[in-house]
C-alpha cells in the first residue's frame, strides 16, 4: 500500500486497526461503549527508525500518536519511543 506521507526522523506513519463493534458472545456495542485501539499497522517508517519496519503491526502509547487525514483516510504519526511493543 502506498501512502503519501513520508515521515521524518523517527516517526512511522501507521493505519489504525478498527474497533471490534460485536462482542465475543454475538452483542453489538455501541460506538461510545468501544474503546479506540491502540494497535496499527505500519505503512512507512522514517530514516532514523532502527526497530520497526514497514508492514509490523505496533503497540502505541494511547496519548502520544497525531492523528492526520489525508486523502480521506486516517493516519496515526507515531515517534519510534512511544511504541510499547510490535505484535506477532
């Protein structure tokens, strides 16, 4: 996928993964009953970024990414030191 924003430094541009809107047992919540996830996909990293590379799925600090639309579509700017953990 490719995206048009290249970041600097650091910083990863990453997609949101979706709030799941059904629960385990088959009741669908409410948008305000979802809490935001705090897990995205990368989709481009910046020059400085050492640990994480495009296509992890990361882990992030829930207050620390800036949220950007571009195209219409939502993206997640993220510094490297506030991913948490990248998942398998």
């Amino acid at each position: 996928m490719s995206v048009n924003v290249k970041p600097l430094g650091d910083y990863v541009v990453a997609e949101p993964e979706e709030a799941p809107t059904k629960t385990a047992s088959g009741l669908y919540l409410p948008e305000k009953a979802t809490e935001k996830p705090k897990v995205a996909k990368v989709l481009a990293a910046g020059p400085k970024a050492t640990q994480i590379k495009v296509g992890d799925r990361i882990l992030y600090k829930s207050y620390s990414p800036t949220e950007v639309k571009v195209d219409g579509k939502d993206y997640l700017l993220v510094k490297e030191e506030d991913v948490l953990a990248t998942l398998q």
